[in-house]
C-alpha cells in the first residue's frame, strides 16, 4: 500500500495492445495525475541521464550513435532476445524510475496518481500502489490493433504477445479489470464506474473535474474550459467547420481521440469559438490542433488558450511545450514570439525526450514553436 500521505495510487498494468494508455488518458480526464513508468525507463538511459554511462558500461559502446544517444533499437534487439540481458538492464533502470516516480508523486498536486507500467507487478512500484488496475483484451484484439497500429505481421504480433507473461495471472491479482473490447463509449462507462467505486470522494466530484467557465453575461470576454466527452459533438462540428472540410469529424471521431489527448475549449458568451487537441505525454506538452473562429481577436484567443494549456501542463508537471502549427498560423511568429515561443525542428530540440516528441507529434506541413516550461528535470544525473 502506498505510504504517501493526501495521495492514493492506482497501479495500472496489462499486457501490449490492451488499451493501458487509453485508461491512462481517460483516467487523467477524470482529474488524476498519470505517470507512464515505462516511458521514464527509456529517460533513465538517455545521454545525460544517471542510467546513460551504465549502460554503456555494461553492454558496450556499440549502442550509441551518432548523436551520442542509446539507440534503443539496438538495445531492444539485444534485451528482448536475452532474458539474463532484459534482467541487467532492469537492474539499473527500475531504481531510477522508481526514483522519479518517486518525486513525480510527491511533486502531484492531484490526490489521486496512476502509474502506469507494464511490468508493474514484478516490480518496486507494486508496493507503491493503493489499488491494482488491469487492462484486459481478447488475444484476436490485441493482435488486430499490434497489425494496425504498429504495422507487425500477424507472426510478429502472436510472438509479441505471447513474449509477455500470461495476462490471466494480472487479472488474477487485480482490484480491477477493464475489458477493452474496442468501444470506446463502453470502455469511457467502465473507467468512470470504477473511478467513483474506488477512488476517495469521486462519486461527488467526478461530474465536476472538468468544469467549463462560462461568462457571467454577454460581455464578449473569452473563457476557458477543458472539454469532456459529452462535449463530443460541439467540438466535431467545430473542428469540421472551421477546417473547412479537410478534417471531418463526427462524435465518435473526438470520442475516439480523447483516448489520445484532451481537448481545451475557447468560448465567448457561452458559445465554443475555439478548440485546442493536446495532450501531455513522458513530461512533454504537444499541441496538435488548433482552430479559432476567424472572426476573433488571435491574438487575444491564443494568449487565453495558449496559457491555459501551460497551466494545466503546469499541473502535469510538463518540462517543454511543443506547438505544431498549420497553414497562416505559421507565419505569425510575431505572435507566438510574444507567448513565449520559438521557431524550432526536432533537429535543434537539446533534450532527447523533447526531440522524440517532436517526430512522434509532427505533421506534414506543420511549423514547430517550442517553449521550455520549467528548468528542473528527473533523471538527471546524480
């Protein structure tokens, strides 16, 4: 059970292609802190980072390369094909990211935190945990998303699966199972259930997490609010209007991406005026679509989006703000200058995190504006 007091930890686990991050996503909606375990591993050995020489000590310059990083594909081959080499690496990567878990937790000023990991019940940070979750899908599932999402061959996702321990011995210790069967709408209704069983005073305030503000009157004056899946249609219409047809989008199109990112709603006397898709993921801020009525002051819009997005960054503890921006809204360097933004590519980004945000998120045609949110990072060396 967890020791930290003022904070109840749910430890999320399930084996590939059952939906974890999803749950971890939706999870945040509801107004927790997430931590992605696994994704601190790969920080724990990235240059610069307490696990980078040791790793390198115990298997060999040849991993690193030109840029004087760990290529973790080369690590991957190595480890996922040698259990005694998979056992090394974890021995000096598990501390370090228990470490940072550590202070990530303490730092959270959300009560309730997940930490989601796929070898989260082998490890130190079952012990940190209130309450046990566990993703569970059909294997023909799980093999159909592997296919889709990641572009395996049907071998290669069967051996990918069948890699990992049995995921009947997770459910088997579970608080709670959510079945992941492909709906969202069932998979939303499930998280949400077991949210307000379990979690400490949700059942009151689960409906209030992500309160839209609304002007007191007519004013003209802009507000802001995070957007919730019953929001769905407001922002499909919106999104598809103002793209003026290039991106469609319908209701279960947003319900679908909120399992990817959250959605920050503009709004003038009541009325959605503006939408940012955003998301926050390995400590890193990544906003991929805006749109703004062409009617309004962008200036004025985007500082009040803008920095709402910051500071529910803030909240998740985010290191760097990375905007992806499309067509006319590019050429105003000007304004994003003002924010606090510069002009950048992935290339130029000096932290390996960041970067790999930055090709994760980019999108042809987009111009990248970066700002640093805060100087003190995890996993720096000790």
């Amino acid at each position: 059970m967890s020791t930290l007091p003022g904070k109840f930890v749910i430890g999320l686990t399930g084996n590939i292609a059952t939906g974890k991050s999803v749950v971890r996503r939706m999870l945040e909606h509801l107004g927790a802190y997430t931590i992605d375990a696994d994704a601190l591993t790969h920080r724990a050995y990235a240059k610069g980072a307490p696990g980078y020489q040791q790793v390198i000590d115990r298997f060999g310059k040849w991993l690193v390369n030109k840029d004087g990083e760990i290529d973790r594909k080369k690590l991957g081959n190595l480890v996922f094909s040698d259990p005694e080499a998979m056992k090394q690496l974890e021995e000096i990567v598990h501390p370090l990211v228990r470490q940072a878990t550590d202070i990530l937790i303490k730092r959270a000023g959300q009560p309730v935190v997940v930490i989601e990991a796929i070898k989260l019940l082998e490890g130190e940070l079952r012990k940190a945990c209130d309450s046990i979750w566990v993703t569970n899908a059909p294997e023909e599932s799980q093999i159909e998303r592997l296919m889709r999402k990641r572009g395996m061959s049907r071998d290669q996702a069967v051996e990918r699966i069948r890699m990992q321990s049995p995921q009947s011995t997770k459910v088997a210790v579970a608080n709670i199972v959510i079945t992941n069967t492909g709906s969202y709408d069932a998979l939303w209704k499930q998280v949400s259930e077991s949210w307000k069983e379990i979690v400490p005073g949700a059942k009151d305030a689960a409906d209030s997490t992500l309160t839209i503000k609304k002007p007191v009157a007519a004013t003209g004056e802009l507000s802001v609010g995070r957007g919730k899946p019953k929001h769905s249609s407001a922002i499909a219409e919106l999104i598809t209007r103002l793209s003026k047809g290039k991106r469609k989008m319908t209701s279960a199109d947003v319900m679908e991406t909120f399992g990817d990112k959250a959605y920050m709603l503009l709004q003038m006397d009541g009325q959605l005026v503006g939408v940012a898709g955003w998301q926050v993921e390995n400590l890193v801020t990544r906003t991929t679509d805006i749109f703004l009525e062409e009617t309004l002051d962008i200036q004025k819009a985007l500082n009040t989006l803008i920095k709402e997005v910051e500071n529910a960054s803030s909240e998740l503890q985010s290191e760097a703000s990375l905007i992806f921006v499309m067509n006319e809204r590019s050429a105003q360097e000007a304004v994003w200058k003002q924010l606090g933004y510069e002009k950048q590519t992935p290339e130029t980004l000096g932290v390996q995190a960041w970067h790999d945000a930055a090709l994760e998120s980019a999108q042809a045609g987009s111009t990248l504006f970066f700002k640093q949110l805060r100087q003190d990072r995890v996993l720096r060396p000790i």
